[in-house]
C-alpha cells in the first residue's frame, strides 16, 4: 500500500463514498481491515476519531489529493496483496475444516501439520474438546478445532518457504510485513492452555528475528468462561527470513486431559 500523511482523497464531486467504515485501534488496524477484503481499493484513517473508511469504488477520485492532517490516506497499490489475487492464508488447514475431525474421545491428529502428542482435530459440540458452537468464538469457525486431548504437552507445527511466492528483496529491504492471528482459549476456570508461535528462519534454517507467541489465554483472560479470544500480532518480516513455522504447544495445568483449544490461525503476508 502507498501511505500519505496529512493526505485525503480528492474526490470528484466531494462523493466518494466508502462502502463501509470501521472503527479501529490503529492505523495498522485501518491497513490490515482494508488488505483482509478483496475489493478493498483504499483506506483512509482518520487520526481523531480512530474512523477507517474503506473504499472499493475509487471511480470519482480524480487522482489529485486535498490536504487534512488529520487524514491517512492508504492506496492499494498494484502486487500489495501477496499473492495479488487474494487474501490468501499462509497456513494450511489453520481453520482444522480440512480432513476428518473427532466426534468421540479419541484422537484424530489434524490435516496438513506435523505433530507430537494426543493433538486432536475436534468437533465442536463433543463436550470432550470443552468448545459449544454457542460458546464465545470466532463467527466463521466452521464445524471443528484443534484441542490437545491426554498429554502433559502436545504439539503440531508446519514450515513454508516464502520465496516462491515473494521476492526476497522485498524482505531483505523490510516491505513485507505479517498479520498473524489466531482464536485461542479453553475450558471454565482451568488453566490448560495453548499458544501459537511464528518463527522466521533464513537460508542455512537458523532462526531471524523473534518468535512471535499468540496466547496462552488462561482462565483468569476468558473470565472463567470456555471460549475462544481473538489474538493478532502484526510486524515486520525479518531481513534474511526465507522460510518460517507456524507451532501450536498445548499445556496441561491439572488433570487428565489437556483442555487447551485453539482454532482460525491466520497468516498474512503483505507489502
Ligand atoms: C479533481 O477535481 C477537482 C474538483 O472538481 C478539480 O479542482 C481538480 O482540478 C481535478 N483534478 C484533476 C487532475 O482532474
Ligand atoms: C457527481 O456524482 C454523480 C454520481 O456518480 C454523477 O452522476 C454526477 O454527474 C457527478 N456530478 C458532478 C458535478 O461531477
Ligand atoms: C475463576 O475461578 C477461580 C478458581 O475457581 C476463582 O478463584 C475465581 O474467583 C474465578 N473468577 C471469576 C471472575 O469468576
Ligand atoms: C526456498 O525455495 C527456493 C526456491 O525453490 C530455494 O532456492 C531455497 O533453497 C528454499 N529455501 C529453503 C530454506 O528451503
Ligand atoms: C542465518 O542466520 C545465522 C544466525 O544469525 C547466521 O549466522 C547465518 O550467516 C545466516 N545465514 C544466512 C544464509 O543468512
Ligand atoms: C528481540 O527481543 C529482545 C528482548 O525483548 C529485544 O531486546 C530485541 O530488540 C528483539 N529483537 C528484534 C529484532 O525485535
């Protein structure tokens, strides 16, 4: 995206009008909103109401700018999304819809990750995975989650090269930033538990940059209550990363089963 400071959208006949606004925290926010939709043309912030307009129809810019310091104009430009055609999630099966899921107390290791451990693709609804559909959680979660089952610790894990789909200049000069997200919780007050990491490795696979960890969200974050939280970190790719993982860890606190749940992990990638 081309960001201008101080800057608003010059519009024809004062009328371009945005096809939805959102409130936001941040600029970032107004950025990541804009980049997550498709048809997104541009975003403009604005400073004192924390106000994002997105805008999908730019036909009555006329291509000039008005000046407003309190506005943040961002136009998608050109080759912004990576791949350009759309948002496209960088981890596999981050949504655990992909394969089958475990509608009893067994284990069904998820689709598409490496694992260790008991970790189990989950419907929601079996009261063994803790997660109702009615429970608080993402909107979209679809039919299941992943869910730690009978081990102290369990994870799963997988590692993508980005370099086929990104130039490796355009990390190494720091234009490519991540959005990672996930929706991460567990069971009433215990404190079973997960968490999600997103490491960057270079060439020789030695680690650049810090991890980035999602979570735990522990009992006393979901107020007692079993549920999912949302949870995001957004930052710059490191300079020399060319591949990196994305690892789920499940900690059991007490008891017998590891009740952390977990589910919707994104990974954006973005100029
Ligand atoms: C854009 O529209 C404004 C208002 O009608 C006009 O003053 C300006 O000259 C136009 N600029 C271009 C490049 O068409
Ligand atoms: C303003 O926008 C409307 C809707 O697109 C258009 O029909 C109209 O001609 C425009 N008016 C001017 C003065 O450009
Ligand atoms: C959560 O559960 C713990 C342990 O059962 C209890 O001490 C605490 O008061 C509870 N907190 C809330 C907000 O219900
Ligand atoms: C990533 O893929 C590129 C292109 O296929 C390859 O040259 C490179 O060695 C790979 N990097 C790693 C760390 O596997
Ligand atoms: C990878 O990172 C390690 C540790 O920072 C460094 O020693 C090594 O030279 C790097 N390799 C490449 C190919 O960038
Ligand atoms: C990594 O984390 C350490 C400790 O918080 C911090 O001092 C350092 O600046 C971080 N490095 C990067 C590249 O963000």
């Amino acid at each position: 995206m081309s960001t201008m400071i101080g800057w608003q959208l010059h519009c024809v006949n004062k009328t371009c009008v945005p096809c939805t606004t959102v409130i936001v925290l941040n600029i970032f926010e107004c950025r990541t909103a804009c980049l997550a939709k498709f048809l997104c043309k541009a975003a403009t912030y604005h400073q004192s109401t924390s106000n994002c307009d997105l805008f999908v129809d730019l036909s009555m810019y006329n291509g000039t700018m008005l000046l407003d310091m309190n506005i943040v104009t961002m136009i998608v430009t050109d080759g912004t999304r990576i791949p350009p055609e759309s948002e496209v999630n960088w981890v596999i099966n981050g949504d655990a819809e992909t394969g089958p899921c475990q509608s009893g107390s067994g284990v069904t290791h998820p689709t598409g990750w490496s694992y260790s451990g008991t970790i189990t693709q989950m419907y929601y609804g079996n009261v063994v995975g803790n997660q109702m559909l009615t429970d608080p959680g993402p909107s979209n979660r679809g039919n299941c989650h992943f869910y730690g089952g009978n081990s102290a610790s369990t994870t799963m894990w997988q590692t993508h090269n980005m370099t086929n789909s990104i130039n490796p200049l355009l990390i190494d000069s720091q234009k490519i930033w991540f959005d990672f997200s996930a929706w991460i919780g567990g069971y009433l007050d215990q404190d079973d538990n997960a968490q999600v990491s997103l490491t960057f490795l270079n060439q020789s696979n030695q680690n650049v940059g810090n991890s980035t960890i999602l979570g735990p969200v522990l009992a006393v974050d979901r107020g007692n209550k079993t549920s999912l939280v949302f949870r995001q970190a957004i930052g710059p790719v490191p300079v020399g990363a060319r591949t990196f993982t994305v690892k789920v860890t499940m900690t059991r606190a007490s008891g017998v089963s590891d009740g952390g749940d977990i589910d919707s992990i994104v990974l954006f990638l973005y100029q």
